[in-house]
C-alpha cells in the first residue's frame, strides 16, 4: 500500500463529497486506502460514505473525540508508506496525490510534509510557522498584532517563499503527510490536544529526533479552511486554543513560561464572556 488518507470530520458532508470524489480522480498511479472518521456529525456524514462511497473504511464515533485522538483511529489501521492527514474541506487536484508521492520517493529524509495550499482564488494560504515562543503566544494572547502588525514577523515567516521547496519547522495539519518507516509504529498525535498544536506538537517531537519537515511547491491543494470550525462560536474556539497552547508549553517549555501563559490566558476567557454578555445587554435594551 503506497498512501493511507485518514480524515478526520465533523458535519461538513458535502465538503466531504466533493473531497472523495476528487481523491479517486487523483491517486489512480499508486495504490491508495481511505478512512473516515466521523466525530458524532449531526448531517448525515456517516450514512453518506456508507452509501456513496463502499469502498472506503469508516469508523463513526458516537461523540466528538477531537482531532488528535480521531487521526490515531486511522492510524492505527494505516498499512500505507505514507500516512496523509486531510481535513475533509479539502479538495485535491487531478496530479496532488500522484506528485506527492514520487516527490517522498526521491526526497527519503522528508519524514514529514506538506504542499502548497491556495483558497478558491487561487491565492496561497501562508502556513509555515516557526516553534511557538513565549513573546509571539502573548503577543496573540493580549491581541497586539491589532496595534503592531509586523510583531509576529519571525513567528509567521513572512518572508517564506511558497513557491520553493524547503525544509521548515512545521505545517498546517490540513495536508500533513507522515512516512510510516520514519516512526516507531503505531504512529500517534499527542492525545491531550483536542484541537490545535497536535500537528506542531508532531513536528517538534519529530525534529528533536532529527527528522526532517518539508514544504513541496510543486504539489497544490485546495482548502476551503475552517468549515467545521466556522458552526462552533468563537468564544469555544478560542477555549480550545488557549488550553492545546497551554498544553504545548506545558510539554516543550520551562514551567514559568507555562504559567505566565496561564495566568494571563484565562482572565482573557473571562473577558471574553463578560464583553459578549455586555453586547447582549445592549443589542436587548435596542429592541
């Protein structure tokens, strides 16, 4: 088996379709396994790859086990070369698999890799991050890119050219590409993520181990970003951020950054709640 695909979803079935049916147009040089795993969808995701799509190997959750601990389901499972972790609003082109594929095959110190994502403009979705430090998670913490637009500069490398392939620190897990011989099997995420910095909580533990995390140009795929995340509030997101980013430093960092963090991060949960509230009261008096 050459590619095992495992995605991961959540009420997004017709995003779901279409990244299925474009998959079977574009792996058909190499041989190729699918799995989804379905996080309790409320849309009828699960009954739809039943019947739509027979072939692929589905495993329904009966409540939402986050990221992390869905993609160890299929990995679990995975007998492929390479494992690819695709968010279900993804959208393959005809020669994406195809491309991906030949280019580990020449390049075997890739343990990790992703491509070039684009929107439905066609514009680059800009990924490439360097490892989370104290000063850029702050930074984000107390929203002062709004007043210092080039703060997190170093953080996001800006400067990263997306049209050249080239070794980074890490990717987004919207494509993220493991090669199974690079890692004592069975290959996990950190389960303590639900959502967010399983993927960078991956590609440091990979890089402390001396492996090697590429960024392929040549390869494309379209994301339609953030469907799942766009039917859950804001104010649940940004919990879910706050606390994989306490994990994360938690993990990889000394433990006074670690409480820095968290003692500055939760007021901000709280601030959160109180402004929304604040807005309700107004919008209510208005009526």
């Amino acid at each position: 088996m050459d590619l095992s695909i495992i995605i991961v979803s959540w009420n997004v079935k017709e995003k779901l379709i279409e990244n299925l049916k474009a998959i079977y147009s574009s792996c058909g040089k190499f041989s190729f396994e699918i799995f989804v795993i379905d996080n309790n969808s409320l849309d009828g995701s699960a009954k739809m790859v039943k019947k739509m799509f027979p072939s692929v190997r589905l495993i329904a959750n009966r409540e939402n086990l986050g990221f992390a601990k869905a993609c160890n389901q299929g990995l679990a499972l995975a007998k492929g070369r390479y494992h690819l972790l695709l968010n279900p609003d993804m959208r393959v082109f005809e020669n994406t698999l195809n491309t991906m594929i030949s280019l580990l095959d020449e390049n075997p110190r890739a343990a990790i890799s992703g491509c070039k994502l684009v929107n439905e403009d066609g514009g680059i979705i800009k990924q490439v991050r360097s490892f989370p430090k104290l000063f850029d998670q702050l930074a984000i913490l107390l929203k002062l890119p709004h007043l210092f637009p080039k703060i997190l500069n170093k953080y996001l490398v800006v400067n990263f050219d997306y049209n050249k392939n080239s070794q980074v620190s890490s990717i987004r897990g919207a494509f993220f590409v493991i090669r199974a011989e690079s890692f004592k099997l069975p290959i996990k995420l950190d389960e303590r993520y639900f959502l967010w910095f399983e993927e960078v909580d991956f590609c440091k533990q990979a890089k402390k181990r001396g492996k090697e995390v590429w960024y392929f140009s040549e390869v494309k795929c379209l994301d339609f970003v953030g469907q799942s995340f766009s039917q859950v509030k804001s104010s649940k997101t940004q919990k879910y951020f706050i606390d994989s980013m306490l994990k994360y430093f938690r993990k990889w960092h000394p433990s006074w950054q670690y409480y820095i963090l968290k003692v500055l991060s939760y007021p901000l949960i709280a601030l959160t709640y109180i402004v929304k509230d604040i807005l309700k009261i107004k919008t209510k008096l208005r009526t």
